[in-house]
C-alpha cells in the first residue's frame, strides 16, 4: 500500500466539511479505495491523534492513531 494525498485526486472528490484538522470527502467519481481496491463513498481525513466521529447510526466511532498502528473503536 502507498501513500495517499487527497490533493492528487481532487477533481474525483468533493469536499464536503473541513475543519482545518479534520474533512470530509465525497467520492464522486466511484474511485477505489488505496486500500482494498473497493470503491468507497466517503473519505474522512484527519490530522489528529484521536478523533471522534459523530453518530450516524445509533453508534459512535472513535479513532486513535500513533506511530505503530489505528485503532477504531465503536460505542
């Protein structure tokens, strides 16, 4: 897996929130994911160590990265 940067791809994405620390993109284009070749609908970004992310079906998500691995966590 390589590197991803949103900017490479911008006219595929739409923004759709930004927080200066964190956004929010839409894929418009049916790109797939860097990851697992599956198209994906959303792409969040964040530049910080832990972020929450708000409820969208009943459960909340929490993120936490650092320097050996991401960790999800689901409320």
């Amino acid at each position: 897996m390589t590197g991803f940067d949103v900017h490479d791809h911008r006219h595929e994405l739409k923004q759709l929130r930004d927080s200066g620390a964190t956004s929010l993109w839409e894929n418009r284009e049916g790109m797939g994911c860097p990851v697992c070749d599956d198209v994906f609908s959303r792409l969040f970004v964040t530049r910080q160590a832990g972020t929450t992310f708000p409820e969208n079906d009943g459960a909340r998500f929490c993120l936490l990265r650092d320097d050996d691995a991401v960790y999800l966590f689901r409320h």
